[in-house]
C-alpha cells in the first residue's frame, strides 16, 4: 500500500520511484518524534501515529537512501518546510518566544519587522 502510494504521488510530483517493498522499513517508533507508530490496515487517513513515507529530499524522488518512514505528524509538520524554517520555528518557541513574556508589571514587547 505505501509502496504503491509512492509511486502515485511521484508520478504526479514527476521525480522517479524505483524503491521496492524491501526498502521501506517501518520501525517500531518515529524516529524524529519518538512516538509508537500504529498502522491502522483498511482504514484510509490514518492518524498521527501512521507511518508515513518522507522524501529526505524531495526533489530526488522516491529512491534508495532518500526515503524514511516517519510519523504522519511529523512529516506533516517538515511538509514544505526548509532546514532553515524548521530551526527558525523551533529557535523562536525555544528561545524568542521567552523575550514576548510580559514581565510582573511591564507589557509584552512586540518583535518589530525586520524587513
């Protein structure tokens, strides 16, 4: 079923697939989020925890070396997202976010635009 999913959105998107079934391993955890991945068979949608094929790098396609099997979210989560955008987010709730606090008795401070 992923297998054949695969080689549908690759047609679509134009990159190659020519992984087999014996390349796709499903572990037992995500490996990026380390949540249980459960496999719902017959059931379409699946849900956060479904595993789910990711292109390392999308523009190589389906191929030997550039697919792992992820959870859905977090592979919604990379979606289009770049190297870059995904640190920006994670550095801006991580650190940033903490100068927004209103402090006991001051206001919040506004990020200003850089641009």
């Amino acid at each position: 079923m992923m297998l054949r999913a695969a080689r549908s959105r690759a047609k679509r998107a134009g990159v190659p697939c020519t992984i087999t079934v014996g390349d796709i391993v499903i572990p037992s955890h995500c490996p990026v989020l380390g949540i249980p991945l459960v496999r719902r068979l017959g059931k379409k949608g699946g849900c956060d925890q479904s595993p789910s094929l990711d292109r390392i790098v999308p523009e190589l396609g389906y191929v030997p070396g550039n697919i792992v099997v992820v959870s859905r979210r977090a592979n919604r989560i990379k979606n289009d997202a770049t190297i870059e955008e995904l640190r920006a987010i994670a550095d801006f709730y991580e650190i940033g976010l903490n100068s927004l606090r209103p402090r006991r008795g001051k206001r919040a401070r506004v990020l200003k635009d850089p641009a």
